[in-house]
C-alpha cells in the first residue's frame, strides 16, 4: 500500500487584518447550458502581492465581503477552492480562478425563536458579492488555505478517483489540469473524475473534462445526475449510485494499492460513498471503520454515525461544506 507524500505549502501568508487586494479579470458562467443556477468562473489577478505563487491545486482562499452581516459586523473570510492548476491560469500564478455559485434560497426557521412561517428570500453575501463582479473591480483576498486536500509530491505514484458534488468541482478542474497539461509531460496514471450535478445542464466545465477524456487515455470523465430520468424508465442517480452501478469498472482502480480518493462539495456525500465501497467489499485502505458502525447495516448508516465512527485513512481526502 502506498501512503501519500504530501508537499509542504505555505498558509495564512495573508490574514483577514491586513488583506491583499485582487483586480477582476473575468467572470463568466460555466454551466454547459441554460439552468436555474448561476455559477462563475472568475479569474482574479493577485500579481504582485505575497499570494502570488503561494497557492497549490487544491488550496483555498478567503475572500472579504465588503459591507457588514445582520449584526452589524464586518462579514467574516469565506473560503472558497482554486480552481486552477498551482502555476494559475497564465502560467505564472498571477491569475488565480475559482468557481462561485450564487446563493438564492428561503430562509427555514434554524431555532425555537425564529418565526415558524418566515420564509423571506435569503441571498448569500459573499457567493452573490462574487458572482456580481465585473472585470477590473478589486477583491480583498486572504490565504492560503488547507493542507490536506492536494495532490502528492509525486504525482505518477498514484492512481486517482475524484469525486465531486456541484461546485466541489473547483479543486479537480485545478488537479486534472496540473495531472495532464503539466509542462512537464502529462502525468500516466489513471484517472477517474465523477461529476454530480442535478442537471445536465448543471454541469460545469463539462466541455474542458470532455475534451480532456478525448485527448488522454487515462482520464475518465463519468456524470451523475440526480433529477433526470434516464433510459428505459431508471430513476436520476448520485454520485456513490454510479460506482455502485458501475463497480466493476471501478473495483480494480479502488483495489489498486496507490489509488488515491477525493471527494469534495456537500456535506454528508462522503457517507454514500462510504456505504457503496463497504458493501463492495473495497473500503480497506480508505476507511477505518470503528466497531460500532461495522455492527450496522451499512443501508441503515446515519450521517452522524458515519462522521463519529468512519475515518478516512491518509489515502482518502474529503472536503465537504
Ligand atoms: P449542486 O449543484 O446542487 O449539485 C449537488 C449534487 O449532489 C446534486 O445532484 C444533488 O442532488 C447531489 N446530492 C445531494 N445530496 C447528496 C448526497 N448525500 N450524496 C451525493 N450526492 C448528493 O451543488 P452545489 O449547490 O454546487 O453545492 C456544492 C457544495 O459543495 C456546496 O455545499 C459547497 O459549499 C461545497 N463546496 C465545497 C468545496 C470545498 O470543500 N473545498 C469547494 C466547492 C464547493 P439533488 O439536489 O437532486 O438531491
């Protein structure tokens, strides 16, 4: 079994106190087609400031809202993942992109005091703020973020299953640029990305991932989409329901002793997963599972079980928020 070695990256170079300011570069939509949501790539200039060159695939960055919360304070650094391969957009890390997605949804009553019937729109203040910019405005960045969700030092050493949910996509459009267009020569290891998305149309970057499935043979682009029916009357699927579908494709890459796993985008995905590679006999090396859950059916698994009782090993990275 072969464990990961990780690079060593540089954190918190710039901090909320003392933000850098970036300058828009673009900001366009990256949907395959037309949909209800709204998602962005945008592309941000951090030349000349200290985060340029300072981010890997895989690293977040923070960003500050301007005006203040329903409290009346400063809005708090949100996070957000490079989409971008660790050289950035250009070549040169100078331009750093990530992939926004507005937030435009009722407001559900969280706790005894909120009003039952309240059901007001609610916007998020930060996705909104950056789906809003046009070219040439100036963002307040912090960063880098996150050591754990990044590609090995020695990339040709391992396989790769990525696994994403919606705009969990950002971190892989970064990691399958820097695996395949690398200037240093494409990297040959096998490499499946699975993509869930409510529609097809939801899809983002899907041109990109279909051009690269084209131009390598070791990348495998697989979608899953939950809301469409599909052939002879099959209900829309998730992620986990296609490599459930699909194990036997998806067994040796599992099996395999240097394939790597990460899923990144909603909270509680992991536990689909989880259960699917359990019931196929193909979790070891992934997941510790403690004796409690392995008690359990794994059908029957609670999200909050899975969270208390399954880890994943250092050959599995999960980011779900
Ligand atoms: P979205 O477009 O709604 O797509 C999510 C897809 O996952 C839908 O098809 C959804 O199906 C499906 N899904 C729902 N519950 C699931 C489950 N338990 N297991 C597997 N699939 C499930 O997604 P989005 O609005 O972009 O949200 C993406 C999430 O990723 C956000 O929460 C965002 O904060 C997070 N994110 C995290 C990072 C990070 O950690 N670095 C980066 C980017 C984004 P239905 O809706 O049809 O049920």
């Amino acid at each position: 079994m072969t464990n990961p070695v990780f690079p060593d990256v540089r954190m918190n170079i710039v901090r909320a106190a003392d933000p850098v300011t970036a300058r828009v570069v673009s900001n366009e939509l990256c949907m395959r087609g037309k949909s209800a949501s709204f998602v962005k790539h945008l592309v941000l200039d951090i030349g000349d400031t200290p985060l340029q060159g300072a981010f890997r695939a895989g690293q977040s960055f923070g960003v500050l809202a301007p005006g203040e919360d329903a409290q009346g304070k400063p809005h708090k650094v949100r996070l957000y993942s490079i989409a971008c391969p660790t050289w950035g957009e250009d070549g040169e890390a100078r331009l750093i992109s990530t992939t926004p997605k507005r937030l435009i949804d009722e407001f559900s009553p969280q706790t005894e005091t909120d009003d039952p019937d309240d059901h007001h729109l609610f916007l998020g203040a930060c996705s909104n703020y950056l789906c809003d910019l046009k070219a040439g405005d100036e963002v307040r960045l912090t960063g880098p973020n996150g050591k754990r969700f990044l590609l090995p030092a020695s990339p040709a050493d391992h396989d790769y299953l990525f696994i994403a949910a919606g705009t969990g996509i950002a971190p892989f459009r970064g990691m399958a640029l820097e695996l395949l267009e690398n200037p240093a020569g494409p990297c040959k290891s096998q490499i499946h990305l699975i993509m869930g998305s409510p529609y097809t149309t939801d899809l983002l970057y899907d041109d990109l991932f279909r051009r690269l499935a084209e131009e390598h043979d070791n990348f495998h682009y697989h979608t899953a989409i939950s809301r469409e029916p599909r052939s002879g009357g099959r209900r829309g699927i998730y992620v986990h329901h296609l490599i459930d579908e699909n194990i036997d494709v998806f067994r040796p890459l599992l099996a395999g002793p240097r394939t790597l796993m990460y899923i990144c985008g909603l909270l509680g995905m992991q536990n689909g997963i989880y259960q699917v590679l359990v019931k196929h006999g193909v979790e070891e090396g992934y997941l510790t599972i403690g004796e409690e859950l392995r008690s359990v059916d794994p059908a029957q698994w609670e999200d909050k079980q899975v969270r208390r009782h399954a880890k994943s090993t250092p050959r599995c990275m999960v980011e779900v928020y």
